[in-house]
C-alpha cells in the first residue's frame, strides 16, 4: 500500500490549485471565466493542466464565493479552507491532483480505489482525517498479517519450584517441563 497520508494528498492538491491559478492569473486582479476559456496567451494555455482549466470552468460559481463574476485571491483563499474543512469529492480529487507526481499518483490511486471504504460517515467526500484513519487500519491489518497471534497451547511451560523437606535439612528440588 501507498504511504497514504492524507494531508499530502490534500496538499498537493491545494498546492496545484494555487499554481495553477496563479499561473492564469497572470497579473489580473482576478480571474473570468472568459480567462479561462480563452487563456491570454500560448504559455498559459499550454502550462496550465488541461483537466484543471475544465475544474475551473466547471466549479466557477463554487469558487466565485462573493459572486462578483471574478474569482479573486479571496475566493481561492475561502474554497481551499472548504475543502479542507468538508473535505474532497471523488471528481475533485481527480481533477485537482492530476497533475501529481508518481509519489501523489500512487497515493491518489489508492485513495480513489478505496474512497467508498475511506469515505467513513458516506457523505460522499473524504477529509484528511478520514484517509488517516483508513490508513492506520490499513497498518494494523497488515501488522496483524504479519505477526499473527501465538496460541497459547502451543507453549511450553518451563518452571522451577523448591520444596522444603521437614524431615531434613535438604531442599529437594522439583522441576516441571511441560
């Protein structure tokens, strides 16, 4: 299993929302939907990740928190504190992190593969908790593979016991191996 820590996951993805968005930006006091759909120039169309653009455009309203047909630092600033806090669909994960390393790939596939387990109260989002928590029970299963409990039956006893003769002044000794 991945090491799966689910604030990397987060951070990484937060990470990448920023980048991106700062990369459109370009300058801008804040960001159309106009900037995203037609990018002000060939740089930015082809550095900005083509799945994060589709996020955007997308997800504008959600993260255009005040309305203002802009989505400014503030609202970026707002909706990354809401994913943190209510934690991240399915469809976000994968559009948010698809730009990800191979360490942030692995650790996304697994979470993917299992966001129904992770996905503990079934609100249809996972928090950096709940991924934590899924991966400490992931941890104890395979400690528990790996070093199953001794029955003890299967034990020998070994103990030593001196009796006290009250004839002589000798101690006899009793030895029991079982």
């Amino acid at each position: 299993m991945a090491n799966l820590i689910g604030s990397s996951l987060f951070t990484g993805a937060i990470s990448g929302l920023n980048a991106n968005y700062l990369l459109m930006l370009n300058g801008a006091d804040g960001l159309t939907l106009d900037n995203i759909l037609n990018p002000s120039n060939d740089t930015i169309r082809y550095t900005v990740n083509q799945t994060f653009r589709s996020y955007m455009m997308t997800n504008f309203n959600q993260i255009d928190m005040d309305g203002d047909g802009k989505i400014g630092i503030n609202d970026v600033n707002n909706y990354v504190t809401k994913l943190k806090t209510q934690g991240m669909t399915y469809n976000e994960l994968t559009q948010l992190c698809a730009n990800g390393g191979s360490t942030m790939s692995s650790l996304l596939d697994t979470v993917l593969s299992n966001f129904n387990t992770i996905d503990t109260n079934h609100d249809g989002r996972v928090t950096q908790a709940e991924i934590n928590a899924y991966r400490i029970n992931e941890q104890i299963k395979d400690v528990k593979e790996k070093y199953p409990r001794i029955n003890p039956t299967q034990m020998s006893m070994f103990y030593e016991s001196r009796i006290q003769d009250t004839d002589s002044t000798s101690d006899k000794e009793d030895k029991v191996f079982g």
